[in-house]
C-alpha cells in the first residue's frame, strides 16, 4: 500500500521498481522528475546501481554485434511447431 502512494506522490522507487524500469530510465523515456528519483536512488543503493550498469554494458554489447537474417521458413516453423505443441497438449 506505501508503494502505490508512493508512485501517485512521486516518492522514491524502491528496488523492484527500479530493476522493472530499468529499461526506460537507460533510454531516458522517464519523465525529468522520475528521472532524478531514480538517479537519487542509484546514488544510494549499491545493488541496484550495479543492476543498471551491467544492464547498460549487456545492451552495449548486444548492439555490437552483427545482425543475423532468419531463413524465410524460420518463421512458418515456427507457426507449425506451436500448432503441434497446442494440438499434442488438448
């Protein structure tokens, strides 16, 4: 119940929050005012400062490397696959 008035006042994040959002604070999609609760709260919390450094440096490195094109029929496999699973598993 404190985290959802919390999040309605502007509070400070709590851990879980932060590793859920991790994502859009890195890419700067939070509003400036959420963006500096998180930053207050990365300044003091171990944990979750190296949470969102290694979750930048494993973005950094997966756009590093090169793009790979999936065969043509990767994707109706996959289609047929599932169908067989759902059919197997009624």
């Amino acid at each position: 119940m404190i985290n959802f008035f919390k999040n309605i006042f502007g509070g400070e994040p709590g851990c879980a929050e932060v590793r859920e959002a991790s994502s859009e604070y890195l890419e700067a999609d939070l509003p400036p005012p959420r963006m500096a609760t998180f930053q207050a709260h990365l300044n003091k919390c171990g944990p979750c400062l190296a949470f969102v450094e290694t979750l930048s440096a494993t973005i950094g490195m997966l756009t590093r490397l090169p793009r790979v094109s999936a065969p043509p029929s990767f994707k109706q496999s996959i289609i047929e696959r599932t169908r067989q699973e759902d059919q197997s598993n009624q």
